[in-house]
C-alpha cells in the first residue's frame, strides 16, 4: 500500500511538473510572439521617425537656402540702390559746382549766338539766386539778343544750371543740375552694373 502511494504522489509529481513546463513553454512562447511584435513595430515606428525627421529636415534646408537666396538678392538690389542714390548725389554735387553762374553764362551765349528765326522768342529760366548773377553777365555778351527780346527769368523749382527755350516755352531743352544729373546716372548705368556683376560670388565658390 506504502509502494503504490509513493507511486502515486511521483506519478502527481511527473504531472505536475510536467504540465507547469508546458505551461511555462506556452508562457514563454507567447511572450517571444509578443515581443517580437512589439519588437518589430517599434522597429517601423522608429523608420517612420527617421524618415519623418529626414524630410523635415530636407524641407527646412531648402526652406533656409531659399531664404538665403532671396536675402542675397535683396541684399544686392538693396546695393544697387544705394550705390546708385550715392553716385547721383556725387554728380548732382559735381554738376553744381560746374553750373556757376560765370559758366552758365557762356554756355547759353554759345547756344544763342547768332541764332535767328523770326516770331521766335529765346526764354532761358534759371534758379531765383542765379537770376541777377546771369543777366549782369549776359548783358554784356548778348546786347542785340536782349534787345530782340532774349528773356531771362527766375524760378523756385530750379535750383541750379537752365532751361532754354527757342519758341516761346513751347518747348525747351533742360540742362538744370537735376536733369544733368539723371543723364550723367543713366549713361554710367551700365557701367555700374558691370562693376556690380563682376563683384558677385560667382557659383561654386
């Protein structure tokens, strides 16, 4: 009775054993399943990570170079600009210094000088604090002019050089410092652009 007890509490024993290592094999194999899945989206989770950070990373790139690009090109609009305001205010200094009321004198005797066309009326305007100046000086170098009705007048809006006007101030030629100016800018425009262009980065470097 003893033997078939102890054989019996083994054979409970082997069972036991046995099925708690089934158990555990179970266990053990599910939580290798599981692990591999989590495993395997951790692993697509990150891929999309990278590939997320990747293109963001690509967009703020280009976003940066073409907020470099767009810097530099208002940067040398901004150049041109500035290089062009100083360089009429360096002419129009220039050409002021040159309109003394001595030159202007002669300039406009030469362009009157013998100059005859009947019903034609000669009007030459210049800035009010040349007026006096000019017509003391031209009224020794243009007496049968004046005496035909040269007229020389005064105005606020110019502030140095002339117009002069050959019928009457139907039309006029503009030789004020102003105009001068502008010419003078417009001519050196295209060497300006030149001197700029050459001192660009050139690309690749």
């Amino acid at each position: 009775m003893a033997e078939q007890l102890k054989d019996l509490i083994e054979k409970i024993q082997d069972e036991g054993i046995r099925a708690a290592e089934g158990k555990a094999r179970e266990i053990m194999a599910k939580a290798q399943s599981e692990a591999a899945g989590i495993i395997q989206k951790a692993r697509k989770d990150a891929q999309g990570l990278i590939s997320g950070a990747e293109e963001e990373v690509a967009r703020r790139q280009e976003a940066a170079t073409a907020s470099l690009k767009q810097a530099g090109r208002d940067f040398l609009l901004s150049l041109r600009q500035e290089i062009g305001d100083t360089l009429k205010r360096i002419i129009l200094t220039d050409v002021r210094g040159g309109l003394s009321a001595e030159e202007m004198a002669k300039i406009i005797a030469k362009l009157i000088e013998g100059y005859e066309e009947a019903g034609s009326k000669i009007i030459i305007t210049v800035s009010e604090s040349d007026l006096a100046k000019v017509k003391k000086l031209l009224a020794a170098q243009l007496k049968s002019q004046l005496k035909k009705g040269l007229a020389i007048r005064g105005v606020d809006e110019i502030s140095g050089g002339f117009v002069i006007s050959y019928d009457d101030n139907k039309s006029h030629f503009d030789f004020t410092d102003k105009a001068l100016t502008e010419y003078l800018a417009a001519n050196l425009e295209p060497d300006l652009q030149e001197v700029l262009k050459d001192a660009a980065p050139k690309k690749g470097k």
